[in-house]
C-alpha cells in the first residue's frame, strides 16, 4: 500500500491551516496543534522540521511562531513530502542505482521507476495553494500519464481480472 506517513500527513495538514489564514500572522505550536486537533508534541516535532528545511519562517518571543516561508502557489506538494518524508519512491530502485541487490535481473525495474516519475510528476503539479482552495480540477492537467508499449502475447485480456488503467491518486483527506 502506497501511504504517506502520520508525520507527513500532518505536516501537509498544517501547512494546509497555515496557508488558509487570511492573514500571515505566525501561530505558535499549541495554537496549531490546538486548531488541528493534533499533540502538540508532534507538532512542534514537524513544524521543526518544516522550518529547518525552509519551508517555514520561525520566529521567538511573545508574537513569534511560525509562518509558511514562500507563497502556497510556489509549494508542490512533491517539496513537502520530500521534507518530511524524504525521497518520493514506490520502490527501492526508484531511489537510486545500488539500492535493490536485485536490481540488475529485474524485470519490472523500469516500469516501476516510470510510474514513480508520473507520481512523482502528478504531485509537483500540485500546489499547497491547490489543497487549500479544494481545487482537484488541477489532478488532470498535469500531463503525467503511463505508457507501457506491449509486445503484442503480453496484450492484455478482457477477462474481469485483468488490471484498469492506472488512476490519479486520491487523497485520504
């Protein structure tokens, strides 16, 4: 099963309640745990590591807090689940060569690694803005699409089992 983390997922959560503030005053870790329903002790872990990574501005003192570092419009979704969750793979080989022990008699390394692209893809063409908005109009005009040319014996069948196109992926949010 292909699934973000607990972390990564409430990092984009927050990311997605900082963004939605009509004004960018910094909130504080308990303010956002508090209107995310979230532990404060995870979320001060994540807004940590948002900031450290540049994706958030942190300030101390009385009015400090945090605050997104860039505009939503300039922050794919790809960027904050590469910070929080490091490389965007499916499988090992899409990380790097030398990865998999396997990886040199493999026969399905190179589908997997272009379907990793188009996830990969799918994901930078969406925008942290386009999560706050609501807006999945912007799933379908990515241009990330799978192509897999077939030797015509490997044609797939009509029978109900074989496999659908492959879909864009929804989010459990």
């Amino acid at each position: 099963m292909f699934k973000l983390s607990k972390t990564t997922d409430y990092g984009i959560v927050l990311m997605a309640r900082l963004a939605s503030e009509p004004s960018p005053v910094p909130q504080n870790a308990r303010e956002l745990a508090a209107g995310s329903e979230l532990p404060v002790p995870m979320v001060s872990k994540i807004l940590k590591a948002l900031a450290k990574e540049g994706l958030l501005s942190s300030q101390r003192g009385s009015k400090g807090g945090y605050a997104l570092a860039r505009d939503p419009e300039d922050l794919p979704v790809a960027e904050m689940i590469r910070v929080l969750e490091g490389p965007l793979a499916l499988t090992d080989c899409a990380v790097g060569p030398a990865v998999c022990s396997h990886e040199s008699a493999c026969v399905v390394r190179e589908p997997w690694q272009q379907i990793n692209r188009v996830v990969e893809r799918a994901l930078e063409g969406i925008t942290l803005a386009d999560l706050v908005r609501g807006n999945t109009a912007s799933l379908g005009t990515t241009g990330a699409t799978l192509q897999i040319d077939r030797a015509p014996a490997a044609a797939p069948s009509s029978s109900p089992s074989s496999p659908s196109s492959p879909s864009s992926p929804s989010p459990e949010r």
